[in-house]
C-alpha cells in the first residue's frame, strides 16, 4: 500500500500516490453527491493519482467492506505504536545504563 504522502516525478508533473482507504472514502463521498464513482471520477476528486491503483482499490471495496479496511489499519497502527513505545523504553533503558556507567567512570576519576 503506498503511503498518501509519497510524491513521484511522472511526466514533468508530480503526482501524489493515495492510500486504499483515502480511495475508498472519496468513492463513498462521490456516490453520495449521487456520482457512480469510476477510477476517473475518483482519480478527479483526488486530483490526481494512478489510475490502475484507483481500478485497484475500487476493486477491493467490492472483496473487503471498507470499515473493515479501516479496523485492520488502525489495528496494525496500534500494534506499530506498542512496538514503537518498547523500542523507545529498551533505548532509554540502554541510555541510562549508559549514564551509569559514565558517572562510575567520572567517580573513579575523582578518587
């Protein structure tokens, strides 16, 4: 899945790379202004973007609802923030180690 904020150079244009779900939510918004939400139509409202990512994403909605693609991202989003948050405590942990260390070595400096 391509982040949304990744820019590619393409034809002396930058074009933006959306995400399945910010597809999928431009779809549903088209389709309540009462417009059939083809991978153009989509590719428009988002201003720009591959159209063959576009077909995909579409394509996908019809396999998997989009509240569940919803659910399963925010998951893993929970799941990379915990790994993220041990990370960061294993780091702090090893920086403090780290300290301890240092002040041992300025303690038998002074003696």
């Amino acid at each position: 899945m391509a982040k949304s904020t990744a820019l590619h150079h393409k034809g002396g244009a930058m074009a933006r790379h959306h995400d399945t779900i910010e597809i999928l939510v431009t779809a549903r918004h088209l389709e309540a202004q009462g417009i059939r939400p083809t991978a153009r139509m989509v590719r428009l409202a988002l201003g720009g973007g591959s159209n063959a990512a576009i077909a995909q994403a579409l394509a996908m909605a019809e396999l998997t609802p989009l509240e569940e693609l919803i659910r399963r991202r925010r998951d893993q989003l929970d799941l990379d923030i915990a790994n993220a948050r041990r990370a960061l405590a294993e780091l702090e942990a090893e920086q403090a180690r780290l300290d301890e260390l240092a002040d041992s070595l300025n303690a038998l400096d002074k003696a």
